[in-house]
C-alpha cells in the first residue's frame, strides 16, 4: 500500500519476507503473530527474497490503519479497545465490557465460578480471558517466583 510502512521500508509486490527480527516466517499468521508482537516505531530487520536475489531490509513499524470508521467508532463504544487485541494463543471470548486498565482480574459465571483471567477488550462485545484449564497448570511456577520480572526478584536497595 502507498505510504505504508511496509513500503516505507523498500518492500514491493511479488517479495517473499523469510524473517522478520530474526523469526522465521514460513506462512501469513506467524508474520501476523511476529507484526502483533512488536510495538508501532520500533526497527526491525527483514529479510526478504526478491526474485533470485535475497535482501535484507531495516523497517520502522506503523499503526495499523483504520480500516472502516464506523467499525471503529462502534467498537470502541462503551469503553477504549486495548492495543493487543490477537494473537493470544488460547481464548475464552465473551461479552463483558472491561477497560484495558482492568485487564488481569477474573472472569466469573453466574455461580461466581473463575473461568479465566481477563486479557484483552477487542471490540464493543468482545473481550478475551484466558481460560483456568491454561493458567492452572502454571500456577506452581508463577508462586514459585521463576517467572518475575528481574528486577521483581533482585530489588535495588539504597543502604550502601
């Protein structure tokens, strides 16, 4: 697309992308998944083959483009959407409207039963969670403190 990032960076119709940042790119969802992954600005290194030939390009991110305004504007009613909105590999879709700042607490059925941990606000009736059959078996790992952050599990002191 003219003005894309994507053509921004030297990519043209009929280029093959083998990597993108390193990661092999055997089919259309992993270079959706790699994209999806990776913030909007950042560099990356692409690796393309262009005919015979194989180069190697450095592109800088854009925002995805909005598609259709209405669809926009539509799914953002009720609340604001969260920048990450695929590529999980396991959801529970459900209807609850949640704000990206409240990703993280649990999603209940009528019982008051968790059934997963909310992730992501992806449209107006579209909200993901994790489901409890995924998150369970880490649990041990997660009390365990294998999984902090590095700066969680090594905090600085100011005594010298």
């Amino acid at each position: 697309m003219k003005d894309s990032a994507a053509s921004k960076a030297g990519l043209k119709v009929g280029d093959v992308i083998l990597s993108v940042a390193g990661k092999e790119i055997p089919d259309r969802d992993t270079l959706i998944l790699q994209l999806s992954r990776t913030k909007p600005g950042a560099v990356v290194k692409v690796k393309l083959k262009r005919g015979s030939d194989d180069v190697e390009l450095e592109a800088t991110l854009g925002s995805r483009p909005a598609l259709n305004q209405r669809g926009d504007f539509q799914n953002k009613l009720g609340s604001e959407l969260s920048q990450r909105r695929t590529g999980f590999p396991a959801i529970l879709q459900h209807d609850t409207v949640i704000k990206p700042t409240d990703c993280g607490g649990p999603l209940v059925d009528l019982d008051g039963k968790v059934v997963g941990v909310n992730i992501a606000r992806a449209g107006r009736v579209e909200s993901y969670a994790i489901p409890t059959e995924a998150i369970l078996p880490l649990l041990p790992e997660l009390k365990s403190g294998k999984l902090a952050p590095a700066e969680a599990k090594e905090p600085k002191s100011d005594k010298k």
